[in-house]
C-alpha cells in the first residue's frame, strides 16, 4: 500500500431479509469505486452477530467448507440445511437452516406448532461426523418451544399426565408432566457448544422469549400469556430436576428458548455473538492497517449497543484509533449512545420518499449511492 493511500475495511451485517452481508459489501465497493479506483483499497469482510450469515461469515473468513444435510423444517418437512465444517473437528451451525422464520410464509407463522426438532438432527449429524466443537447462531427462528423440540430429537422423552410420550411443540407441552433426559445422547458430554447470540433474554417473563420475540413469530397479544406459561412450567419440571434455575440465566430466551436447552442439558456456553465471531476471524489483525472501517446492518437505534454487529466492530475499531462509518437501512432518531460507544457517522441508505418495498428491491443501488457518501465524507477530513 503507497502512503497516498487509504484502506478501508468493509465489515457490513446483513440487511435481514434483503441483502446478505457479502452482497452488501460489493454494493458499498462499487460507490467507493465510484469516487476513487486509484487511491482507495478496499477489503471485504463476511460478518454476523449469530444470525442470518453466520455460517457464511466464519467459514469464508476462515477458509472453512460447507456441507449439506437433510433435516426437518419447523414444520418437520425435510430440507437441506447448510452447515460449516472447519479444520475437520469444528462444525458451525445455524439454527435457521432448521427452525428459521425465513423458511415459514408469513400467512403460516405459528408458535404453537413450529418445532426445533431439526436442530437437534443437525447436531447428530455432526456428533455422527466426529466434531468435538460447535459453534451456532441462534438468530432468526420461527420457534418458541424452549428447546423441546430439540432436546426431544438429542433422546429426550416428554409424558403428559397419563405417562404418554409426546412430541415436544408448545402446543402439546400445555400437557407436559414429566421429563425423562436419561437417554440423552451421551456424546453431548465431551463436546464443546458455544451459542453465539445478539441477545440475552432470560427464558421467561416480560423480557423473556414469548413476551420480547413471540409478536414476530405470529403470536397475539394472548398468545404470549399463553406461550410464557408454556416455557415456566416446562423449564420449572426441568429445572427442579437439574437442581439449578437456567431459565433465570442470560442467553436462555434465545432463539426462542432454544438457548435454555443448549444451557441446561447440553452444557453450552454463552458467547456475545459478535464478539466471538470477530475473533475467530481475526479481525483486529484485518483492520490494523486500515484508515476507515464500514460496517452496518438494517436498522440501528440505541438498543444496538447489546450485541449487534456495528457496535462490536466500532469498539475493536476504536482500540486502534480507526474512523468508523455506519451505513443502516434506517436509524432512530436518538442515536447518543451509538455515538458514545465508537461509531463516528451514521448514514442512512434511503436517499427520498419511498415504502419498503422500494427500498427492499433497490438495496444494492441505494447501498452503491451511500458507500460513495461514506468515502466522500470521510476525505473531508484530509
């Protein structure tokens, strides 16, 4: 690199739903390139902060591969689900490919029946290949039964009160009585689960799973009640047994409360997803030489500072003094704390009047047009 020249670093979140991580960060290239092809080198990263793109952003940073397996949607329908295997002994896994929001039509969202059960058959097929370490982003599900489903597909039985056993949907753990983990699959025992989330809900309650993310999976006002009650009394049958109260911990109303299960059965450990994720791509030795850092997702408001994909880059970022732009689809109006914790510049993508869907079908012009107004505002500063 001459001494003329400026570095940037394009470490962008997928805009959910709209544009995936890499596609937005050619977008944004292609506006720098728009104002300079001579001084400017640019350098790409693949991020996620547990949710849609994680398997992409570690294994194309960390020149991992992908493989294919058959699993059960939320409706329990096969599909191929993608995973990523590292160095032979580290699988990545989302637990979108198997219970995610994006595999469901809006007309059919129903918490009471979607299942996680194909989470649970993605992690033995990966246990069946020899892994000793998972990592799996909890971002995106259509889910909200606490796990069960999994928990179920691992070798745990469910019983009602006249001792028959039961698949494990919300809807049928309103009969829940008893819970038989003996036949768990012993393999859970040596192997290393970290789950990597932007949240850390507990499982239940007001700032629980039902209460916070249940509206988007399509429940009612009621339905949350209902689905909160569902998640107690499963977790307290669970947790008396245990001996230890795992729904009251951080992380355990993730994904649903799948994060419950991976906590009281499958001795997960909790990980900030972008914080991790950062580091197993080494992302403070990419941006050691870079003048200004890009980064962004959908939408950024104050509520961002717990664990999305901006805020970690901004604070590894500003450790080495670099200059931080954020480009958003949308941003609130009170941004002082994403300020106060390294970002510089906030730029919004919508550039007039438009509804969503216009700005959904013109996300990687509107990108182009704002990456140029990133580069242009930062030569301000020359």
């Amino acid at each position: 690199m001459k001494k003329e020249d400026i570095k940037v670093v394009i470490a962008i979140d997928s805009f959910k739903g709209s544009i995936s991580s890499k596609d937005a960060a050619i977008a944004i290239e292609r506006g720098i390139l728009n104002y300079s092809k001579d001084k400017v080198l640019i350098e790409k990263v693949i991020v996620a902060d547990g949710g849609e793109g994680t398997v992409e952003a570690i294994v194309e940073n960390t020149k991992g591969k992908y493989e294919y397996v058959e699993v059960s949607n939320p409706f329990g329908k096969k599909r191929k689900a993608k995973i990523g295997i590292l160095k032979g002994e580290i699988a990545v896994l989302e637990m979108a490919e198997a219970a995610g929001i994006n595999l469901i039509k809006l007309d059919d969202l129903n918490p009471y029946k979607t299942t996680t059960y194909g989470v649970g058959e993605m992690i033995k097929i990966v246990l069946n290949m020899g892994i000793k370490k998972i990592y799996i982003g909890l971002g995106g599900s259509a889910t909200n039964d606490g796990g069960a489903g999994m928990l179920n597909a691992l070798g745990v039985k469910f019983y009602d009160k006249y001792k028959n056993e039961f698949v494990p949907t919300p809807e049928k753990l309103r009969n829940l009585e008893s819970i038989d983990y003996s036949e768990l699959d012993k393999r859970l025992k040596d192997i290393d689960i970290h789950i990597l989330s932007d949240v850390n809900n507990i499982l239940c309650g007001m700032n629980g799973a039902s209460y916070i993310y249940g509206p988007q999976k399509g429940a009612t006002k009621k339905d949350v009640v209902v689905l909160d009650e569902i998640l107690r009394k499963y977790s307290e049958i669970l947790d008396e047994k245990l001996g230890v109260k795992f729904a009251d911990k951080p992380g355990s109303g993730a994904g649903g409360g799948i994060g419950y299960a991976f906590l009281s059965l499958c001795n997960g450990k909790f990980n900030q997803g972008i914080d991790e994720i950062l580091k197993m791509i080494e992302f403070e030795k990419i941006i050691s030489d870079a003048d200004l850092i890009i980064t962004g997702e959908g939408r950024i408001d104050n509520q961002s500072i717990n664990g999305k994909t901006p805020i970690g880059i901004a604070k590894i970022s500003k450790k080495y003094e670099k200059s931080v732009i954020a480009i958003v689809g949308s941003s609130s109006k009170e941004l002082d704390l994403i300020y106060q914790n390294g970002i510089d510049l906030v730029l919004d993508i919508i550039n007039e009047p438009m509804n969503l869907d216009e700005a959904i079908n013109n996300v990687k012009q509107l990108l182009e047009f704002t990456g140029e107004k990133a580069i242009r505002a930062y030569m301000l500063r020359k």
